[in-house]
C-alpha cells in the first residue's frame, strides 16, 4: 500500500472509495480522476458547467498515491526548457496555496523551502546557479557551508563546503490528502465521480457526442481526457507532444528517510525527522554518495522503485474534433502542475 494512504483517516478513505451514480449526460465528461482531472472537473464545476467524472481504477486519486509531493518549481524551471511550463509550474504552487487557505481542503501544506547542495563534478558554481535560477525568475539565494549549517545541521561539511542554494519559497503537500480535498470540493459543486468505469471508445465525427465506457453511453457537449499517455493511445488517440523527460525515484515503505524524488540527476530528500529538503548530484541513478546524510547510507535500494516517464504536455484538441481535448500528466511534477494545467484546460473547453 501506498505509504501516503496509510495516512488517511477512515473518512478520508471512504471520500476516495466512494462512486456516485453515473450521469448519463453531462455538458463535459473528464475521463480519468488521478489530480489533473480532479482539478480540472473542479475548475469547470466553479465555472458552472455539469460535468461528469469516470476514472477506470476503483478509487479516486490514482497516480497521486505514487507521488513524494513536492512542490518545487524552481528544480523545474533549472532543468526545463519550456518557459511556458516554467510559469505553469509557479502558477500550480500558487494555486495550491490558494487551495490551502480554503477550509474544505487540508492537505499537510507545508512551505519548508528547498535547500540544493551544489553540484560537485558540475561545471556551474552555486553562484553561477543562482544566477541562472534568478534570471528564470526563481526566487534564490546561494548559500555558503555556514549558512547551510543553520539551515540543516546535518549535512557535512565536505558538501556544505562547496555552498548550495536555498529556495525559500518551495512548498510540499500530501497528494493524496490534496485529491482527497479535491473529490470533496468537486461534489459540493455538484461534479459526479465515477470509479471503476472505464472509457473504451468515442463515437466519432468532427464533434464527438458520446462515448462508451463499461457500463454503458453517455452524451455530452465535450470531452477531457486526462489519463496517461499509454492510456490514450490504447484508445487509438495520440497524446499531446511530449515536451520534456524525466525520471522519479522513491522509497516504499519509507525509513529512515521520509521521501526521496529524483528529478533528472538530481535527488531530492526529505528526511523523517524534519522539514528540510536537500539535494546533491549522482553519476547514475540510483548510486547517491553516502556520507551527505548518515540516513542515506542505510537505505536498501532494493526497495527502491523507479518510474521514467515524459513530463507533462500542454492540453490539446484531439485530431479531428473540435470538442474533445487531451492532456497527460507523466513523472514527477504534475502534482506540482495539475492546478494550473487543469484550470488551463477548463478554460479550453470554455473557450
Ligand atoms: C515516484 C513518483 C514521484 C512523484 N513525485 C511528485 C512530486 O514530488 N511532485 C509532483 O508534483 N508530482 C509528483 N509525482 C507525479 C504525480 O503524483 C502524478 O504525475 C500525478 O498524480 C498524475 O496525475 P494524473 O491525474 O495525470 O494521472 P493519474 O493520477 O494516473 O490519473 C489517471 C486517471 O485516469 C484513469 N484512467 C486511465 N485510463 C482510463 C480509461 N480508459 N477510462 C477511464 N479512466 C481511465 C485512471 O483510473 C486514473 O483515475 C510523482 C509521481 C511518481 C510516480
């Protein structure tokens, strides 16, 4: 089981387990009820649109189970190319934020910040980093060994020594905890989700008007599929260009460390016992120094699993149809992501 549903309470799990009825007609059907169609079936509903939700997997959440929930869109910026998906992922830790304050969601927000130990066999300096990370728009400070110290006592000196960077205003979350809010802030707007109904086919014309799923038709004005891209083309539709790639690592079941994620070569980690999050290169995956943190030294990779997947697409018109759009999240950052592109793609299919 997941590390993050252990967490849940009883009505929390029952929140995720529960299918409402399905409405066989709606004005948008979002197929798939992982984050991104969570978000964006709840950005629809506040925009009075009916919508219905079907996702194949019995509970609600899915992917978000998987996730180390960082919230980091400046470990994204530094290492994406795209600066459209740079600002959707400052606009997603603001909409989470946002989500915070709302009193139906209660997902462990927490803003802890970033500590990022300079690479060691890197040909960019701390300094040189910052500098880059500032001209991307981050917010950033390099940091020397002794104010790495104060940040985290228990890095080393031999690392801290080299200086780092310290991103103040990076955030974590619990992704389950935050589809949980979701499901409960989409019903209250009147959005019906559906689990254990899956999507195997659309009646096609250049505007799609229904679509068959497991059990049975439904109609409606227009369709959101956010399933992942292996899904999609199992349907027989191409999903969105691909506009990066990534891989992620983390621990199951999860001592000593609380998480690790892995974004392109460099680990991220968040140990049990506090609120920070460090990060230091690697030559190979998964072959991280020990002697960074005593903790690290003890971790068995065996249970270490791994996903290497595309990072996410901006949403995009289905071929041939002029009212269906498809969107994919992949990795490590669409937990990061999901509000803004899900906003993104409520605003599409408004538009
Ligand atoms: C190891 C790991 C670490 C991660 N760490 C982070 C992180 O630190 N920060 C971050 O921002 N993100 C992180 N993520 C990513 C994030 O958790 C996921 O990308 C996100 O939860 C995916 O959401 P989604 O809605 O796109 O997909 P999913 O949650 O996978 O949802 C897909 C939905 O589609 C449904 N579906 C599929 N096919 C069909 C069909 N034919 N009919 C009906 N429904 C269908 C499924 O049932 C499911 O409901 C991590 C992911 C992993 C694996």
């Amino acid at each position: 089981m997941s590390p993050w549903l252990e967490t849940l309470s009883p009505d929390d799990r029952r929140v995720l387990n529960h299918s409402d009825v399905l409405a066989s007609n709606c004005e948008v059907l979002v197929v798939g009820g992982g984050l991104l169609g969570l978000v964006t079936a709840y950005f629809l509903a506040e925009r009075k649109v009916t919508v219905q939700v079907i996702a194949e997997e019995p509970r609600l959440g899915a992917g978000s189970e998987h996730g180390t929930g960082a919230l980091w869109p400046s470990a994204f910026a530094l290492r994406c190319p795209d600066v459209e998906l740079h600002e959707l992922a400052q606009q997603g830790r603001d909409q989470w934020a946002k989500f915070a304050v709302r009193p139906e969601f209660s997902f462990d927000w927490r803003v802890n910040g970033l500590l990022e130990l300079s690479p060691l066999a890197r040909d960019e300096t701390a300094a040189e980093r910052a500098n880059r990370a500032l001209d991307l728009g981050c917010s950033v400070t390099a940091v020397d060994a002794e104010q790495i110290a104060q940040l985290e006592p228990r890095v080393t000196t031999d690392w801290a020594s080299r200086g780092g960077l310290h991103f103040p205003s990076e955030a974590q979350g619990h992704p389950v905890k935050s589809a949980v809010s979701l499901v409960r802030a989409c019903r209250k707007r009147g959005v019906k989700l559906a689990s254990g109904v899956s999507f195997t086919a659309v009646h096609h014309g250049d505007r799609i008007v229904g679509a068959t799923t497991s059990v049975g038709e439904l109609t409606f004005h227009s369709l959101a599929v956010t399933t992942h891209a292996s899904s999609l083309l199992k349907l027989g539709m191409h999903p969105p260009p691909v506009t990066g790639t990534s891989v992620g690592f983390a621990t199951s079941p999860q001592p000593p460390l609380l998480k690790v994620g892995l974004l392109a070569d460099y680990p991220l980690v968040q140990l049990r016992s506090g609120d920070l999050v460090t990060s230091m290169p690697i030559d190979q995956p998964p072959r991280i120094p020990a002697g960074v943190f005593a903790e690290l030294g003890s971790v068995e990779w065996t249970r270490i699993w791994s996903v290497a997947e595309s990072v996410s697409t901006l949403p995009s018109l289905m071929p041939d149809a002029i009212n269906a759009w498809l969107s994919h999240c992949g990795a490590e950052d669409e937990f990061l992501l999901a509000p803004a592109l899900g906003r993104l793609l409520a605003d599409k299919i408004r538009s």
